[in-house]
C-alpha cells in the first residue's frame, strides 16, 4: 500500500469510511452510532444512508476493502519485482508497513469486529487473507529455499503479527518519526525471515562459532 493511500479522502464515501474506521477503533462498533459518524463528515446521520445501508455495510466494505487493496499491491508488487524475489520481498514489506502505520484504526477494528461481518463477508476477508498469505509464502520461499513450507507460513503470520501491532505501541507522538519506525519495522520483518531460515542475526555468531555455537531463532510452532 503506498503513502498516498493514506492521503486525505478524495470522496465523501471515502471521508465516512475513515471517520467509521476511527470511531469504530475507539469506541466499539455498538459504542458509535449513524449521527456521530455522520457529524464527524460533516453530513446527517440520515443522510449517510445516501451512502451506505448502515453501520454493518460500512463495517464490511471497510473489512473486505482493506482485504482487497493489501491483495491487489501484493500482487502489483510481485509482478513489478519480475525475477527479482529479495527485491520483491522488501517491496511487500513497506507496503505492509505502509498499512500498519497509516491505517491503524483498520488493524484494531479488524482484530475487534471481525466476527460482527455477516457470514458471506467474513469469508470473503478470510479468502483474501489466506491469497495474502500464500502470496509471501511463495516470495519468501525464494529468497529462503530451505524451510519447509509450514516453517515459512508460520513466519509469514508471526510477521504480519510483529507489523501489525502498531496500534499497540502507544501514543503516536511517544514513537520514533514515522520513516525512522518503518525502517526499524522494515530491518525487524527482514531479520524475522532470516531466522526462520536460520541465518544468524547482526552480530550473532554463525552456528558453531566461538561465542557457543548460537543459532538463528526459529519461530515457535512452526
């Protein structure tokens, strides 16, 4: 996902969705209502049904859109990258860490209400999320010949954990500035797959070296 995505709307619909996104996140779904959506665009809470059937259509679009556009780059990416598969695997990382630092809200609302979606629709994320998945497999699988396949899918998913967890890492204003943290996540995605794949850490020593042998960390579970 790139940063201008995370630009200021350029539609009404646009603005509800992000105004939804945030109330969502911080107060709950049940906890927000029509009229507190519609005065944070600027509209009545009437009017937004101009634009949505209610909450549970903003609720989906927002689960499944994202769903969507994480796919779509993901794709956009491997075929930009061409047989290039490490520059691959970096491209999809910033647009992960794009996601994550820009689109916060989605990530808690995501992890809160997804079960809210209504059968169909919750399928529907869940499809795109596996595409998602299987997609970095495929590229990190590339780059890390060796892993079985279940060892590179549980560190796909343990990363997606570590850039996912942006909401969780307090106030914005107590984070380091948005590039320094893209590139602090962006070191900690590649570092996490070079585990996986048992390669040594910075400053680690190569397995059987002077300082007792250590090991690159695998991922537990795998």
């Amino acid at each position: 996902m790139s940063n201008a995505q995370a630009s200021a709307p350029t539609s009404r619909r646009e603005q509800i969705l992000k105004e939804a996104a945030r109330l969502f996140a911080e107060r709950g779904f049940h906890g927000v209502g029509v009229d507190e959506i519609g005065a944070a665009v600027g509209i009545s809470g009437p009017g937004l049904y101009r634009h949505f059937a209610g909450k549970d259509a903003m609720l989906a679009e927002l689960l499944v859109g994202i769903s969507e556009r994480l796919l779509d780059g993901g794709r956009m990416r491997v075929a930009e990258g061409g047989d290039h598969p490490e520059a691959v695997l970096r491209a999809l990382i910033d647009g992960h860490i794009d996601f994550a630092l820009d689109d916060r809200p989605l990530i808690t609302v995501h992890d809160r209400e997804l079960d809210r979606l209504r059968e169909a629709d919750r399928k529907r994320v869940r499809q795109l999320q596996r595409q998602y998945v299987e997609l970095w497999v495929d590229v990190v699988r590339q780059v890390h010949p060796g892993p079985s396949e279940s060892r590179v899918r549980a560190a796909v998913h343990a990363v997606f954990g570590l850039l996912n967890s942006t909401p969780h890492l307090g106030r914005p204003g107590s984070l380091p500035g948005r590039t320094e943290m893209a590139e602090l996540l962006h070191r900690l995605a590649l570092g996490a797959f070079g585990a996986v794949a048992g390669e040594p850490a910075a400053g680690e020593p190569a397995a059987g070296g002077a300082a007792g042998g250590v090991v690159g960390a695998g991922v537990p579970g795998a």
